[in-house]
C-alpha cells in the first residue's frame, strides 16, 4: 500500500485508487501525522507528498510539476535535489554512503519524473506555514532554493524518515511565484482539508475589492488539477508500482 499526503479534501478524491491511502492534511499538522502513522502501521511500504503546491521560482507556472524532496528548511537529501528549472543532474554524495531507503527514494524520484510531462526535478519548502505573499515567495526562493511550496511535505517526510520508507514529493503548481493570494484565499481551507464557505464568503464582504484576485486563484487551482489528474492517470497507465520501492 502506497500512502499520499495531501492538503485538501479535492486533492483527495482525484488521487484515490486501489491499493492507495490518501490522507488530506488540511489545517491540522496533528491529525495529518497521526493518520500517516496509522497508514504505516496497516502496512505502508512508501510514502507520497502530491496535489497542488505555490511556486517560488519565478520561471515556475500554472500545471507544471515539481518532482523531488524537500528543501533544507525540512529534511532534504542533498544527493537527490537539484536548483529550480533544472534538469536532472548527478550530485556526489556527501559524507557517508546513500542508504538503500535514499537511493530508493533517488530511483523513485527520476520514475515519476520520467513520466510526468515536462516535470522539473527541485527541492520543495514546507513547513506547516502557508506561504502568502510574492514577497515570501521571492525570499524563500532566495534563502532555500527551492522551486516550489506547500503545507504537508515537511510532515511525510518526517514520518518517512521515522518509518525509513522511500520518500518523494509530486505536486502541480497552482498559484504563481508572483501572486499575492487574496485573504478569502488563505482562510478558505478548513482543518479537514474542506472548503470553508462560510469564512471565503465574510471574507469577500468585508474585503469585495478582492473577488477578481480570487476568481483568478480559483481559475488557476481548476487548470493545475486538471494536470494532476492527468499526471496521476499517466503514472498509473505506465504501470507505476510502488509497492517494491521499500
């Protein structure tokens, strides 16, 4: 059984398959842990960051994919991460040897990248904090190096770590690194990984100036899961096991 980790309940749903968990994260890091837990102790054998993700890198756009780990905020594995916009590129290991979890987690990062149309292969931040501003964006970028953002990377992989189960991260840009999000954006995800209608909608009312910015959002978040649905049925037709990646 493949686990994935995921943000919201629609991410959720267009991931769910046979013989895959899929957990959404929401606004509760707590609960998202204990749930990746649970899925390890019913027989995990890997373990899956994907859905839609905030670009950083400014040459990153809507429906691209950013394949890889996480950044240096988190628990990169330096041997396996490569700059944004790069190709994929060899990295002399530093210090001791690559475990045969890293060089597993290695083997799946390049499959899925193979697959994956036009996927770059970079690091991705994460550390529970939504990342808001285009501002943020450019400083993360800057600090980090990384190409790509999101809520629950940083989560699977310490529970990865913990567990010594193959780790990789597969997420479709959603939301440009120039885009400041509109606050009916940030408060519209609830701990359940659902939308909070009730929140999105005091937040037009109290701020209606912001309604085209947040159509724009939503139109973006529309198109890039689009491309994570076809990603996914991509990797399933090309007959993506990952049950042997232990």
């Amino acid at each position: 059984m493949i686990l994935i980790a995921t943000g919201m309940k629609r991410e959720a749903k267009a991931l769910k398959r046979e013989g895959v968990q899929v957990v959404a994260g929401g606004t509760d890091p707590v609960r998202l842990e204990a749930e990746l837990e649970a899925g390890v102790a019913a027989g995990a054998t890997a373990i899956l960051s994907m859905g839609l993700a905030g670009a950083l890198a400014p040459r990153m756009e809507v429906g691209d994919w950013v394949v890889g780990t996480i950044s240096p905020s988190g628990m990169e594995r330096r041997e396996w991460s490569v700059g944004a916009g790069a190709t994929k590129r060899e990295h002399k290991p530093l210090g001791q040897a690559p475990s045969r979890k890293t060089e597993a987690s290695r083997a799946w990062i390049n499959r899925v990248a193979a697959v994956l149309p036009g996927a770059i292969v970079g690091r991705i931040h994460a550390d529970g904090d939504m990342v808001v501003t285009a501002r943020q964006k450019e400083d993360l970028h800057f600090s980090t190096r990384a190409c790509a953002c999101d809520m629950e990377s940083h989560i699977a992989a310490r529970v990865a770590e913990r567990h010594n189960l193959p780790f990789v991260v597969a997420r479709v840009i959603s939301d440009a690194a120039d885009r400041t999000l509109p606050r009916a954006a940030q408060v519209a995800m609830g701990p359940d990984g659902g939308v909070r209608i009730g929140a999105v909608l005091l937040a037009i009312l109290t701020r209606p100036w912001q309604l085209p910015a947040l159509i724009g959002v939503a139109m973006d978040a529309d198109r890039a899961m689009r491309k994570l649905v076809r990603g996914y049925n991509m990797l399933g037709r090309a007959g993506f096991v990952l049950g042997d990646q232990r």
